[in-house]
C-alpha cells in the first residue's frame, strides 16, 4: 500500500507542476499579446453611454470588444478584412455580436478623410480602427483583440476544426461546400468565412458566416479537453494575436465570464451600396446607426430586464 500511495503522491506533484508551466506558459504569452493602444478614452455624445468612461470595469460588468481580422502582408501593414463588436453582458446572460461591413463608408478619426471603414487600419493600425468604430457606433469600446487571419487558420487546426451549418452550396478558390452540416479545417474555414460575391446576401451572407465560424471557435476554446494542445496553441496565439486585455483581466474573464454565458445575439447592420467617385461604399444612414447604437446601449445595461 505504501507504494500506491507513493506513486499517487508522485503523479499529484508532477500535475501540479505541470499545471504551474501551463500556467507560467499562459502568463508568459498574456504578456506577450498585451500592447495598451494609445487612443484618447472615448466619449460618448449620449451622456448614458458616456457614463461607461466613469468607472473601472469589475467582476461582471458589461463589457464591449472589438475584434480585427487582420491580412498581413510583407512589408505592408494590411486591412482589416474583418471587424466584429460584441457586447458580453454577465447580467444577461448573453453576448450580442455584429459585423461592421468591411466597405462602410465613414470618416476616418486621425486622418481626416472620409473612407471604407476597413482602411482605418491601413492608414494607422488598431488606434485608429477604434477611435474611428467608436465614432461610428457612438459608443465607447473597452477591449480590442486583433488577429492575423493565418495564424487564426492554424489555431483552428490545433482546435480540432469547426462545425457549420452552410445554408447552401457554393465553390471557392478551388474548393467546394456542400449544403448542410460541415466539419472544417483551418483553412477551409477561412476560405468558407471570405466569398461573398456569389453569395445572394453579399458581404450580408459573408458577415453571417464569419460570425459561425467565430461563435464555433468560442465553444471549442472554452471546452478544450486535451490540455496537451496548450503549449501549441499558445505559441500560435503568441505569434497571432495582439489585445489590450491584461492577464489579470484574462483570469477575470474566465473565472467570471465564461459560465454564465448562455446565448449569441445577433444583429446586421444594413445600408445601401453606392458608387462614389468611381468606388463602391456601403452607405448608413444616421438613423441606422442611432439604431446599433441603441441596441449596443441597451445590451449593456446592467440589469436583465
């Protein structure tokens, strides 16, 4: 009996330490992604959304993010091929999700055009794609997570894959998606979230597919049954990822969050396509954005009613 219980003893302290690198391992790269951008707080025109600025966020307070899908290139910065708010709310219970399509036309905050939305970050990076979405949704953002489109590809890959449900068949870049349920690789996945133009919703239909195949990867993150994949996944995170949420924050969010998360929301935001001056914007209108700014402000109000 003495060697049972020795050998027990044994495997406790070796899972303890391993469970100690994990945990270095994860602070380790936490630090690594973590960059604190150097916008000006926002301030909201509606005096209730400008109250979020008032107060630290705490243990399940609403909170907003913005999330860039970013195509980089050598010797090029890039654009945000894909940007994504959600509005998580502890209260509620829920998370509302929405795209902000890629040709929307705004001013640009910082560089004083007016431009497809998505060029914000060609023009001056993650600063300046969130002081010009906060503009757009008069709303202020608490967090950003910026993603390398590749490195997202890989990540799927060491997730085991997504699930989807394609709504009909359609061919791309040489490859096919049947109608129905599909299980997807990293890089079908991407190739699956980027055609639009033989979708019969356009950026529409583009935008819903970017949001099933980011809500599959939230279920696979958060049920992660192989804590060996840890270590791989991390170097991918490291090598992808860029955010202002601190490790600190991180721990706060799985600790508090991730439980009481119970259902995705969804919402368009919808406009009318125009050319001007030889190209094509999607146009909001001011009553469009009052409307997604309404939305996103009831979302986050603490209550649950």
């Amino acid at each position: 009996m003495i060697w049972v219980a020795a050998s027990a003893a044994t495997l406790i302290l070796l899972a303890g330490a391993y469970l100690a690198y994990v945990y270095s391992q994860i602070k380790h790269t936490a630090n690594v992604i973590y960059e604190e951008p150097s916008r000006p707080v926002y301030v909201s025109k509606d005096p209730e959304a400008a109250k979020k600025n008032e107060a630290e966020l705490s243990n399940e307070d609403p909170l907003t993010v913005l999330m860039l899908g970013v195509d980089q290139r050598t010797n090029d910065v890039g654009r945000s091929d894909t940007m994504v708010v959600l509005s998580v709310n502890p209260a509620k219970h829920s998370i509302l999700m929405f795209n902000i399509p890629r040709d929307t036309r705004t001013e640009i905050i910082g560089h004083g055009t007016t431009d497809k939305i998505n060029h914000a970050y060609a023009f001056g990076g993650v600063d300046m794609s969130l002081q010009t979405v906060e503009h757009f949704l008069d709303y202020p953002l608490d967090y950003y997570v910026k993603v390398n489109m590749e490195s997202f590809k890989r990540f799927i890959d060491l997730l085991g894959g997504v699930e989807v449900d394609n709504p009909f068949p359609f061919d791309y870049e040489g490859h096919s998606f049947p109608k129905g349920y599909l299980e997807l690789n990293g890089e079908n996945a991407l190739l699956y979230s980027r055609m639009r133009y033989d979708d019969p919703r356009g950026d529409f239909g583009r935008n819903t597919r970017q949001r099933d195949i980011l809500q599959s990867v939230l279920r696979h993150s958060v049920n992660i049954q192989n804590i060996t994949k840890i270590n791989s996944m991390l170097g991918e995170i490291g090598d992808g990822v860029k955010t202002n949420v601190s490790f600190d924050d991180m721990k706060t969010f799985m600790n508090k969050y991730r439980s009481v998360i119970d259902k995705v929301d969804t919402v368009e935001i919808t406009g009318t396509g125009k050319t001007i001056n030889g190209i094509w914007y999607y146009i909001v209108n001011s009553e469009e954005q009052t409307r997604i700014h309404d939305l996103l402000k009831k979302h986050q109000e603490a209550n649950a009613n």
